[in-house]
C-alpha cells in the first residue's frame, strides 16, 4: 500500500463499551457474547511491523495522544508517581504484567524494567463480578440470580476503591500493615480485554503507521487504560495459614509472640472498622525473620543459627515479624451482613484473638477514635476517594459511612472496656446515621441504631 493510496476503512472511535450487545441471562448470553467476539469489524489486511519501535511494543503503549498523562501522578508521593513510572517503562518494553493465578479474579503481579515484581494491579472490570472478569461462572451467577450470589452487603465493581480505601484507613491510624495502594491507570496486553477493543488498536496502529496525519486525529493509540488499585508489593512475606500452622507446632519466643500479638490486633482494628468481608488466612501475610546467631568462624564465614528462646539478645541478629493485610476488596459494605457468622473474620478462631487488647493498641487508637473531628476527617478523605468512580452513589456512600461509623463506635467502647477480639465481634452491629438536617458540616446529629434480630445465618 503507498502513501498516497485511499483505502475503505470506516473508523470507529466510539468506546467497546457502547458496542456490546446488550445480553439477557440464560444460554442467549453465551451465543451472543461469543458471536461478539467473532464479529470482525476490521478488513483482514496485513500490516508490516513498525520499523521504529524495537522492543517497544506499541499496542501496551499507555497513553499515546497526550490525554490523561496526570492520572498516575501523585504530587504528594513523588516515591509512588515513580514506581508507577517504572512500571509503565516496563510494559512498554514488553516486560508485561503477569496474572496471578491463584487469584479469584483478575490480579496481576507488575514489574519493574528489570522484571522485579513492584506491585500488585486488580483492574476495576475484572473483579471478581467486573464485565471482563476471566471467570465467567462468577458472571453468571451475577446475571442470572444477583440474591443469591455475590455479597449484596457490598456495592459491585468498587472493590478497586476498597482496596485503596483500607489503606487510607491504615494510614490515618498509623497502623503500617496495609502495602501502599492506590488507584491509577495502566494497560497491558495482558489484561484481559474484549476482541473488539483488541481489534480497533491493531487497525488505529496501523492507520497511525501507514497515515500518520489521519492517526493524529485519534484520542489514543493502543488499547484502553484500565481504573484499577495498585498496591506496592511486600517481599518475604507468606500467607498467613502458612506461618499459623508453622507456630502450632514451633511457637513464637515470648518476645516474638508479643510483637506478633500488636501486630494481630491492628489486623483487627483494621478489618473490624472497614467491616471486611474477606478477612480469610490467605488473604494476610505474615513475615518472620526468626532470631539468628551470627558468629565468625576460624576460617572467616559467617554462620547463622536459629536462637534459642534462651539467648542474650544482644549478641544476634534481631528478628523481626510484620503482618500486611492484602486483598482489601470485599470491605465498606452499606449495610451489615444479617450475621458476622455469614462473613465471619477468619482470624476470630486463632489463639491470639482471645487476649483483650493490649495497652499499646488502646492508646493508638483510643485518642483518634475518640475524636469525632478524626472519624469526620476519616469519612471526608474516603468520600473524595470514593466519588471519583463512575457508579458513585452518595445516598450508599452515607450508609457505607453509616456502618463504619457503628463499627467505630463499637470498637471504641470495645477498647474502653479492655475486650479482646472475639469478644469484639460479640457485640451487637449497629450503624450511626448522620441525620439530614441543614447544619453547617463539621455540626451533624446522628442516630445510633442496632441491627434487627440476626438469623443464624444469610447470604447477607
Ligand atoms: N501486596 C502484596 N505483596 C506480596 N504478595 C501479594 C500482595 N498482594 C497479593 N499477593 C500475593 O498474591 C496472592 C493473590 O492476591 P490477592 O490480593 O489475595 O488476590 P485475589 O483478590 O485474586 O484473591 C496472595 O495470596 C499473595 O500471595
Ligand atoms: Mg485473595
């Protein structure tokens, strides 16, 4: 084909979205859902590859046409902005995101320009009931029965905002067990994407290529950018069942054992407040450096061993155990679960969870808790998180701060009261409305008000 040639190519700049056939549940779905895929709206025509980009592939190129370049900056966290950077380096050089495969959805494992893993991405649509998640009996099950599926405590498709939010509330409190996340932006080749939307990048490529003045007219080169929540990758850590069943059989020294146990309560501040749906032992990490002798040999090696309980502190290596509180998706429910028994915190049946909480942990969250002016701040921040999604809904938004508001409460008198953690989750639910009135912001009323009777067990 020359420069100068015409070709019969209608291009489409509407988004996929606005082309999918609308489905209805039962076995129509499948039947138009796969002949979506096999529509081809793109003439078969064979492009010669791009001369000008070795090793840069094209079609992951993020944001080509100059829009949005500001999403993934965050002035107040130049630290993040260039993680964020690296990895969009990366993508361009081919070094994709990678998904996880024991993921219930869509989660990918991102690198860094040398294929370190940096971070963990969950796109906003392949949620666990996203429209692309790769796990289509979940979509299914969504379609065809929503009551009986999925949690319908929680609001669908925002668990990307859960995610960012549990961190925000990990920071406010100081509590440093959630990884840094954040929601930004990223495309990848690997994502899961709809064949059109694959289609309409290969054929703009190659418009771009081939008539450089016309591709100029073009919003975005490459396939779309994904909303998701980016949260920093935490190295040396295992799942928590892992370490759990470790510590049955080769408890923690005592000094280890209480490090771990303020570890365990933030844990449960953290999830009792965002009222986490989710809290199984796969879904925290543990980290335990056991206690090491080291000791210079004849011959000039260093030798490490394990400590016994017994040794003189002094003289080892100091060990060290962090949690960190991943998979924070399934939180911020707008109403409470009929029965904490229905989304139960797993970490409820450990050994740990049976001491009241500790000094330290009273006087870390007491003093801000205490303060209606924090909860305030607290909700302020999450509304400005939470209003940036499409589907923002204030009313819902209110009664999400309505539970967390309860749970606060609760919480708070929990502490006061020297409870433990089972006893916490004891007590009865109860959500803090703010009442409508016309007062000026920081001056609400609210109302407390207690769950209805609970059955033993519901959906939700
Ligand atoms: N921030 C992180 N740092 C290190 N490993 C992580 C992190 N987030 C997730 N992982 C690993 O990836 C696995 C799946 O992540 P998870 O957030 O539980 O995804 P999903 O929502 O798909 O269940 C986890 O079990 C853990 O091993
Ligand atoms: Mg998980």
């Amino acid at each position: 084909m020359s420069p100068g040639e015409t070709v019969g190519i209608l291009v489409d700049t509407s988004s996929a979205e606005d082309r999918e056939p609308e489905v209805n549940c039962t076995a129509a779905v499948v039947s138009t859902a796969s002949s979506a895929e096999d529509i081809s709206l793109v003439p078969q025509v064979s492009f010669e590859p791009a001369l000008d980009s070795p090793g840069i592939n094209r079609e992951s190129q993020p944001l080509l046409g100059g829009l949005d370049v500001s999403y993934n900056q965050f002035p107040d966290d130049p630290g993040f902005s260039e993680l964020v950077w690296q990895a969009e380096v990366a993508i361009d050089n081919g070094i994709f995101p990678e998904r996880i495969s024991q993921g219930s959805s869509g989660s990918y494992f991102v690198k860094n320009p040398q294929g370190k893993i940096i971070g963990v991405f969950k796109p906003k649509d392949e949620e666990p009931y996203g429209r692309l998640n790769p796990k289509w009996t979940k979509w299914m099950h969504k379609l065809c029965c929503p009551c009986c599926f999925g949690r319908s405590c929680l609001i669908p498709n925002q668990g990307y905002l859960s995610e960012a939010a549990a961190y925000l509330v990990d920071a406010k409190l100081n509590l440093q067990i959630v990884p840094k996340t954040r929601v930004v932006k990223l495309v990848s080749e690997t994502f899961h994407y709809p064949r059109i939307d694959r289609q309409k990048a290969r054929m703009k490529r190659a418009i771009m290529e081939q008539f450089p003045n016309v591709g100029l007219r073009f919003n975005r080169i490459g396939l779309p950018p994904k909303v998701g929540s980016f949260q920093l990758f935490v190295e040396g850590y295992q799942d928590a069942d892992y370490w759990l069943r470790r510590f049955e059989v080769e408890p923690l020294p005592s000094r280890m054992s209480q490090k771990f146990q303020l570890q365990f309560e933030r844990l449960v501040v953290l999830d009792y407040i965002i009222r986490n749906t989710d809290r199984g032992n796969d879904n925290w990490l543990i980290k335990y450096d056991p206690p090491v002798i080291v000791t210079a040999t004849s011959n000039g090696t260093i030798q490490n061993e394990t400590a016994p309980d017994t040794v003189d502190w002094n003289v080892v290596q100091l060990p060290e155990i962090k949690i960190a509180a991943i998979d924070n998706g399934l939180a911020f429910p707008y109403k409470h679960p009929d029965s904490w028994r229905a989304y139960p915190y797993h970490w409820a049946w450990l050994p740990q969870a049976k001491v009241p909480f500790s000094r330290e942990t009273r006087e870390l969250i007491l003093p801000l808790l205490g303060d209606m002016n924090f909860v305030q701040d607290l909700c302020d921040d999450l509304h400005i998180l939470f209003k940036h999604d499409k589907g923002f809904d204030k009313s819902l938004f209110e009664r999400q701060m309505s539970v967390m508001r309860g749970q606060i409460l609760n919480l708070t008198q929990a502490l006061k009261d020297g409870k433990s953690p089972v006893q916490l989750v004891q007590m009865p639910a109860v959500v803090v409305e703010k009442s409508q009135g016309q007062q000026p912001s920081r001056f609400f009323s609210f109302t407390q008000r207690f769950q209805d009777k609970s059955p033993i067990f519901s959906w939700c």
